[in-house]
C-alpha cells in the first residue's frame, strides 16, 4: 500500500511539472489533494 501511494504522489508531481511547463497554462495550483487544479489562458479557446 505505502508503495502504491508513493507512486501516486510521484505521478501527481510529474504531472504538475509537465503541466508549468506548457506555454497556455498560466497557473498550477498546490493541492495536496487528490486533483490538480490549473489555470489556462484562454480558457474558452481552449475548451
């Protein structure tokens, strides 16, 4: 189980990485929660 949330939280500071790193997403909220909260420039373009 420990490994198992070990990895989940990995994956979830990747994808919070990743996600800065993309020229339309303005800002990547802290969370520890489990979801990741981002805001988009252009949203409505977007979706």
């Amino acid at each position: 189980m420990h490994q198992h949330v070990a990895q989940i939280l990995d994956e979830r500071r990747y994808l919070v990485e990743q996600l800065r790193g993309i020229a339309c997403v303005e800002q990547v909220f802290d969370s520890e929660t489990n979801y990741v909260l981002a805001r988009i420039t252009a949203s409505s373009a977007v979706f």
